[in-house]
C-alpha cells in the first residue's frame, strides 16, 4: 500500500479507537469502514468495526473476515465463541454497558471465564438527527447529540440549543434590533447616496475617494448600529446593516444603470463602478465589525 494510503488508514484507526471511547458509534463505525475499504487486509480495521456494531450477524461476519487475514488472532477468536453463543441463546443484539450491568439489588455473581466481548455503548439516537446513533450527550440538557452537533466548550460538549443560550447577551438580538441596524445602515447609504455623485466625478481622484470613504461609511454604519441596539452584533446585525446600507444607496447605483443601459451614457459607467466599490467597501468593513 502507498504510503500516503496507509497514513490515512492509521488516521482512521485512530479516529475510530478515539470515537468509540467517546461513545460516539456513528463516527466510530463511519471510520473503520472507511479504513476497511481502503485497506480490505487490515485486520485491526475489521476488529474494531466490529466491537462498535451492535448487531451480532454483522459482528460475527466481521470477526470472520479478521481470522481469515490473521488466523492466530486470539482476541477475534474468543470474541467469536462470546458472539456465537450470544446468537445461541436467540439473541441479536450485543448487550450493551447499561443492560449488561445487574441492577443495584441484584446478588453479586461470581467471574467467568467469558472473554470480554466489546459491546456497543446503549444505542441512542441524535435529538436533530434523528438518523445518527451515538453514545454522546449535552452536559447541559443531558439530550443525546452526534459528532456533528457537539460543540466542544470549556464545561464540556454542549448541544446547539444550549449553546445559543449561553451565548453573550450582545449577540442575542430581537426583531426589533434588527429593524434598528437597518436603520443605522439605511441612514448611512442614505447619506452617501447624496454626496457621493459629488465627489466621484473630480478627475483621479474618485477612486482614492471611493476606497477611503468606503471603508470609514461601513464604520460609521456601525457605530450608529452600536448606539441605537446598545452595541448587539453577530450574524443577523451584519446583514442588516449591509442590507441597510446596500438599499440606502441603490437609487443611485439604479440610476447610473438607466443611464448606461437606456441612455447610452457610458461617462456614468465609471461613477456606478466607483459607487459599487464604496458599496462593497462599506458593507465589508460594517461586517467584519460586527462579527
């Protein structure tokens, strides 16, 4: 196998020993089939696949497949005699952790000589995918969530519900803040959409303009914003105060298009590409601001 192919195998191995740890089977399993398919020969790709499947045909069939590649290998073996006596007793499903413990008032037994078996973590499904096993949950809400929707803070993993909540209070916004950024933004265009024709058409020096004011109007879009919601911001306020400044000017930028296109006006073509980049310049300093 080339050796870039092998790094990514021994990446999915680890990202799959790693996930299964974590009691996320979804991932787990994602990451030693992946391995197994880019390295049908690995047997250490099939052993793990199969100590995070819960279904015991599969299990068996996976454990097959590792003593064909490694007859010698004791821990498949006795894995084996475990999934096929379980299979005996009519069972199909690996017991997992919660059911193989005996209650609190149940008797201690004495050890066996059964080979430890892995078996699957209890089988939950993710709140918002409701398609995804795991074995993770909210630290906060204790609702079962997959890998992709675990978001790592410092209390632990948190769902995206319970994120949003225990987000800063300047970026949790109202309807009603968000009409203010629009307002703030508006305000602005508004303003550049009388003085920008003004100055755009002194000769060379439109585009220093352009590229100067642009950027002070996105700040001053904001600034206005910060003052009329009490200095909110993140996603939403971006695109009102964009939104806001982008209406503020269009009239101007409409006009310059009527002329180009009805009127033949091709002197206009330069200030409507001037204005577009005082536009462009504005809303992306407003947003990189607002972040």
């Amino acid at each position: 196998m080339a050796e870039p192919m092998a790094a990514e195998v021994q990446q999915l191995l680890h990202e799959g020993r790693t996930a299964a740890v974590a009691g996320d089977t979804f991932v787990a399993r994602e990451s030693f089939r992946r391995a197994t398919e880019y390295d049908p020969a690995n047997a250490e790709a099939w052993l793990g696949l199969s100590s995070v499947t819960p279904i015991l045909a599969e299990k068996r069939g996976y454990l097959l497949r590792v003593l064909e590649l490694e007859p010698g290998n004791q821990e498949a073996r006795d894995s084996l005699a475990y999934v096929e006596k379980l299979q005996a007793e009519g069972m199909q499903l690996a017991p997992s952790r919660r059911r193989a413990e005996p209650p609190p008032s149940a008797p201690a037994t004495p050890p066996t000589s059964e080979p430890a078996l892995p078996v699957a973590p209890e089988i939950l499904h993710c709140y918002r995918h409701p398609e995804r096993e795991t074995g993770l949950r909210c630290v906060q809400c204790d609702r079962p969530i997959c890998g992709a929707c675990a978001q790592i803070t410092n209390v632990g993993q948190l769902c995206p519900e319970c994120r949003k909540a225990r987000r800063p209070a300047n970026y949790k916004v109202s309807a009603g803040q968000i009409a203010l950024g629009t307002l703030a933004g508006l305000l602005i265009g508004g303003l550049a959409n009388v003085v920008l024709p003004l100055v755009l058409g002194i000769p060379f020096l439109g585009l220093i303009l352009a590229m100067v004011t642009g950027p002070v109007g996105g700040e001053l879009a904001v600034r206005l914003s910060e003052r009329f919601t009490r200095g909110k911001r993140g996603r939403a306020m971006q695109f009102a105060v964009g939104g806001g400044i982008v209406a503020g000017i269009s009239p101007i930028l409409v006009t310059v298009l009527v002329a180009v296109l009805v009127f033949g006006a091709g002197g206009a073509l330069l200030s409507g590409l001037l204005v577009g980049l005082w536009t462009v310049l504005a809303v992306t300093t407003a947003a990189a601001r607002l972040k």
